[in-house]
C-alpha cells in the first residue's frame, strides 16, 4: 500500500492510502458454442464449454457456472430492412435464469442446457444469452459470452407506409406488408386478416383556480 496525502496551499488537508497491484492476464481461455445458431421457442438450447490453459494442457477439473437470459430482439430480414417487424401493443419481460454450477472433465468441456418453455408471445423475435465463468486457481475468474436466435413465431409479418411523414386530411393511406419465414425468404400461401384502427387526439384548455392549465 501507497501513502497519499492530499495538500492544499498552506497545509495538508486529508491523508490515505491506496493499493497497487501488477496486472495480471488471464491464464486460460474459454470458448462457448452451440449446436446452432437460431432455435424455435420450446427447444432446448445447448451450450458447450471449452477452456483450456494458455501455456499448457485443457484445463480440467475447474469449476464453471453459467447463467441465461431471455430478451426481446427486433427480427430484421436484410431484404426488407425498410419494413417493422415489430407489434408494439405486446409486451415482453425479460427472463433470467441460474444454469448451475458443475466441474469441467478431463478435456476441459462442459454442456449447459437451456429448456425454453412454448406459450411466449414476444412483440417480435427473442435472443438467448449466455454468461459462462470459469474458475482459475486463487479465485481468478475468465467469463466467455454467446448469444443465439429464438424464434417464438414459424413466420413474421412486416409494415410500412408507402409515404412518409405527415399525411394529407382526406387523403387515402397506404400501407404495405409482407410474411416472410424465420430465415427472411417469402411465406407464400398464409391467410391474412387486416384490422384498421383510428386514433383521435383531443386537446383539452380548462381553468383551474383561476389559472389556465
């Protein structure tokens, strides 16, 4: 530990000390894997585990844990970047999870599994996030991160105006869709059912104590 005092112009003001530490890099490396990239909502999500030494064999015997988190994602298709595929009038919380604890084998590897439960009803796509800690010996810890797809929906259905900005009163709207699968290519052959909503605004001036509010 290092002395500091803090000096003002004339006299000393305050005293402390502080600790130094030389910096030390990790010694292993962990790398996360799935067996894809992209699942559907009620499957399970694999994780695989590898971590081996930087200057030496896999490094076996270490304690991992990981955790999961569920989140809500936009779905984009890049050949329809200019439609929303996106229904603001549902709601989603994200969901966190304790994967556990375990002990890497021989080779350094571990699998966790995530069992994701059907039933969810996301404004659009969800992401699956993992968090994986692996222990070095004297407390040291190296955290390696995946993410993966979920998709809660078979297709998605996307909108946008044909015009932007303000309309014109009396001036028919228009509005175009597409359905396209989880991969981004068209959804042919899929019923549709259109609803149209108007919302009127109303702005209201009352006066409240003598004060208009």
């Amino acid at each position: 530990a290092l002395p500091i005092s803090i000096v003002g112009k004339d006299y000393e003001i305050g005293r402390g000390q502080f600790s130094v530490e030389e910096f030390m890099p990790d010694r292993i490396k962990v790398k996360l894997s799935s067996d894809s990239e992209s699942y559907d909502l009620g499957q399970d999500i694999s994780i695989n585990v590898e971590a081996v030494n930087l200057f030496g064999p896999p490094a076996a015997g270490r304690s991992v844990e990981a955790r999961s988190k569920i989140a809500s994602r936009r779905f984009s298709a890049p050949k329809w970047r200019s439609f929303t595929f996106f229904d603001s009038g549902r709601q989603f919380r994200e969901i966190s999870g304790n994967l556990g604890r375990a002990t890497l084998d021989e080779q350094g590897k571990h699998k966790f599994v995530l069992k994701t439960q059907k039933g969810m009803t996301p404004p659009s796509a969800l992401s699956g996030i993992f968090t994986v800690t692996v222990m070095e010996p004297g407390g040291r810890a190296v955290t390696g991160y995946k993410s993966v797809d979920i998709n809660p929906y078979s297709h998605y259905v996307g909108l946008r105006r044909v015009k932007e900005g303000y309309e014109d009163i009396n001036q028919p709207v228009e509005m175009e869709f597409v359905a396209v699968d989880q991969k981004g290519e068209i959804a042919p052959g899929r019923e549709c059912e259109v609803s149209f909503y108007r919302i009127s605004w109303q702005s209201i001036l009352k006066r409240v104590g003598g004060r208009r509010g």
